[in-house]
C-alpha cells in the first residue's frame, strides 16, 4: 500500500470545496456513505494519511495544506473527524491574512475536540494497544468486521468498504496510529480556538465514550467566539459520519449554505445547540 499522503477529489470544481480530514484510523474507508450523501452538492476532498512515526500535527498540515493547492483546490470547508480536528486547527490558523495559502471557509467539527477532554484516557488507549499483539489486534478485527454489519446498517456504501478498513490495518499502520494517539496527548490548540473567527460547527453521536461530546461542546460555548453551534446525532457513535451519514449530510451542507448552527425545532434524529458561541 501506498504510505505517502493521498488524495482524491469527487465533484465539480464549480461547487463548493469540503475538504474530509480522517480520525485516528487515517483513511477514507469510514466516509463511503456520507461522500454518496454529499456528492452533486459539493467538491468532496477526501485525504488518507502516511503511515509516518515522526510528523507533527505542523507537519500534516503543511503537507496537507501543499497537496490542496497542487490540486488547484484554493479554498473550502473543513470536514474534520476526531484526531483530524487536531490537523485543522493548525490549518485554519493566519490563513486569511496570506492569500496564497489554502482559505478555509469554515470548520466542521465530526466528533473533533479542541484539547482532549479526557486526555488520561487517550494516553491510556494508547497503552493499552501499544501492548497489543498482532495476533490479538487480528482477532479484534474479524469481531469487528461482524460487528460492522450492525454498526453500518444505514451506511451501506460503508460497510462494502469495511473489508479495506481490515485489509489496511496492518503493523505499520498500527504503530502510526500509535503515533497519532500522542499527538493528540501532546497536543493543545485551546489558543488558536480561542481566537478564530471562521465559522466553527459541532457534530457528535450521542454514544461517544472515546470524545465525550458534552466537555466539547460546554467548551467551545464559552471560548471560541467562532462557535455557531452544533448537533447530536441520537441514533450515531463516535464514527457519526459513518454511522448516520445522511443526517450528517443534511446538516453539513446546511451550514455551507450559511445556516445559522441553532434551530426552533429539532426535527427528527438529533437536537441542535440552543446556544451560539
């Protein structure tokens, strides 16, 4: 498998640009069903990360942020899921004041963060499968492969992909993602959310032991002045664009168009911040 940064593109340069950036897993095995959600409405950037031990979230964004504009891809929104939160942080920074780097139009947090909320719990995941065999990580796989079926019964553009989500997860690939958990210990953009003023959006699942979306949210309410609000998804977990790809979608394509991040009503499957930031 290719280890270098990979990027593809889906949808008309004429439409608006969202860019996906991947959780810890790294790749765009997980987003099937929302990019079949989006496409026609959007130019759907979709990007799988290196198997690197040695970049930093700086590092990512620089690459990341190289292979935009090499692709001619100037400006968009950012569809950050989980640990790629951590990537558009970074990315989004002083972008405005220097024309002739890639201009974010606004930032989706997918079950992204700004600091960790449980940092303790990320250095002991990362512990845990650190001490991990891959004989054991291989039997995980197969019972999570089974489970997939239930997890992605509304995502089935998902769940065919679910074979190339074992198939990838190889020892390389797995010491990355070991890698990825530190940068996420490491790591506090609390001064750069502090002080953004593009447009910051919120998408959880309700069951999310690995982000505790509440601790995000109560955050973001207080200190980020870009914060326009956000969504639960009820029946969605911690990989919601997976797990409720079309409610996602709607959302997600809603705040493109400039709808503000709280509603009168919540409408069916989720409800909706009350609060602006």
């Amino acid at each position: 498998m290719n280890d270098t940064l990979q990027l593809r593109l889906h949808g008309d340069a004429t439409l608006p640009t969202l860019v996906y950036l991947p959780g810890v897993h790294g790749d765009w095995t997980l987003v099937s069903s929302f990019r079949a959600a989006v496409l026609g409405r959007v130019r759907f950037v979709e990007f799988t990360y290196p198997r690197t031990l040695t970049w930093s979230l700086e590092d990512y964004a620089a690459a990341i942020e190289q292979a935009l504009l090499a692709h001619g891809v100037t400006r968009g929104w950012l569809l950050a899921e989980s640990y790629g939160s951590q990537i558009a942080w970074p990315l989004s920074r002083d972008a405005a004041a220097d024309p002739r780097r890639f201009q974010v139009d606004g930032l989706i947090l997918a079950g992204g963060f700004v600091r960790h909320p449980t940092i303790w719990a990320v250095r002991l995941a990362r512990a845990f499968c650190g001490a991990l065999s891959m004989k054991w990580l291989n039997r995980w796989l197969v019972v999570y492969a089974r489970y997939a079926r239930f997890r992605h019964r509304h995502a089935p553009e998902t769940l065919a992909s679910i074979g190339e989500f074992v198939a990838r997860r190889t020892e390389l690939d797995c010491r990355a993602m070991l890698h990825r958990l530190r940068l996420i210990a490491e790591n506090d953009p609390r001064p750069i959310a502090r002080e953004a003023r593009l447009p910051v959006f919120f998408l959880a699942g309700l069951v999310d032991p690995i982000v505790p979306w509440v601790f995000v949210r109560c955050w973001l309410r207080r200190h980020c002045p870009a914060y326009r609000g956000g969504k639960t998804i009820w029946d969605a977990d911690h990989n919601v664009l997976g797990t409720a790809p079309r409610p996602c979608a709607k959302r997600v394509l809603a705040w493109m168009a400039g709808e503000a991040g709280s509603d009168a009503t919540t409408g069916k499957g989720g409800f909706v911040d009350s609060l602006h930031g």
